[in-house]
C-alpha cells in the first residue's frame, strides 16, 4: 500500500520482481491492462513511454479512499497495488467568532 495526498500525482505503477509458479525468478514482456476498482478516487492509464511499457499512469480524481490498481496480464494473472488518498495541506479555513457581545444570527450591517 501506498499513502498519497489528494493534491500528489500522477504517479507511475511499476511492475517488476516476476516470478514463475515456482517462486523463481523470471521476466515477461506482455503490456498488462490496468484497470481501477474507484474510478471515482484515481484512474489509470497504461504508460506512453516506449522504454516502460508494462507500466501505468495513475491520476488523482481528489476524491479520498482507497483505491486497487491492477495490471492485468495476458497469461492469466494480475498485480496489485492499493493506494490511500489523504487529504493535502490545508488551502483554506473559516473563521468563527465566540464570547462576550456576540449578537447570534444578527443581520449583517448595512
């Protein structure tokens, strides 16, 4: 899992560290097709560099939750990575005014 800011992005997924059905290591050359479980919260789209393409281009909606990318790969299996959108730094605030004197619901002067 990965923890991203709201405001972060695009990111790139990866996928590397192949293995065969016999945990040992190997590569594939297949372009996976990446797919979003939230579309609401990040999408994705598979990488326009050349030089990387098995990976994915994923870009926040600003909407927080947690999101599954996966990379599906032609001979039948997938890779998966979570992200957690939290908030960004703070871009703004309100003010709210307290104590002696305050006129609750008063109009505002003219």
């Amino acid at each position: 899992m990965a923890t991203v800011k709201d405001d972060g992005g695009p990111f790139n997924a990866d996928v590397s560290a192949f293995i065969d059905s016999k945990q040992n290591p190997t590569s594939d050359k297949d372009v996976p097709v990446y797919t979003s479980s939230d579309a609401t919260i990040a999408t994705v789209a598979p990488s326009t560099d050349p030089a990387d393409p098995q990976g994915g281009v994923v870009t926040l909606t600003g909407k927080l939750g947690n999101v599954d990318i996966v990379a599906t790969f032609p001979g039948g299996f997938a890779c998966t990575g979570n992200l957690n959108v939290i908030p960004g730094a703070a871009a703004s605030a309100q003010m709210v005014f307290s104590g002696p004197g305050i006129v609750p619901d008063a109009a505002p002067a003219p």
